[in-house]
C-alpha cells in the first residue's frame, strides 16, 4: 500500500509541474511604415505599400493585422504613408 500511495504521490507532483506556466518569451513587435510619394494617390498608396513591405522584411518581422493607410489631399503630388505591426 505504501508503494501504491508514492507512485500516486510522484504522478500528481509530475502531472502538477507540467500545468505551471513557463517562462514564455514575448514577442518583439514594432510598428513598421513606410512613405511615399506619386502623382496620383493610388500610385502613392501603392510605392508606400512596397515601403512597408520592405521595413517588414528589414525588420525580419511578420506582418500582424491590417494596414492603416493616411494620404494628403495635395492636388499636385499626393503623398501617402502606410503602417503596420510586425513581430518576430
């Protein structure tokens, strides 16, 4: 009997350590964004687009969520930036 209760007593404690919670690394995210500038503003969304992709992938980061995209309403040259999260 006293050999059943020690091998009980050894699993519970096994069984135990495997529910604590372990050191978990954070993810390292940064705000990435690019900026750009074109003659029309959907050239301009586009080149500030290629600008994020490349900060991401500078960063060695993955693209989380959606990308907030703001542009000017200049007339002439509309300029446009884009910016995302990205994490390792």
């Amino acid at each position: 009997m006293k050999a059943l209760s020690l091998v009980t007593l050894g699993s519970a404690l096994i069984a135990g350590a495997a529910l604590l919670p372990g050191k978990a690394e954070a993810a390292k995210c940064v705000t990435a964004g690019g900026t750009a500038t074109g003659l029309t503003q959907d050239i301009a969304k586009s080149l500030a687009t290629m600008a994020l992709n490349q900060s991401i992938s500078n960063y060695g980061g993955k693209a989380v969520g959606k990308v907030a995209m703001k542009c000017d309403n200049n007339p002439l040259l509309a300029t446009c930036t884009a910016k995302q999260r990205a994490c390792k």
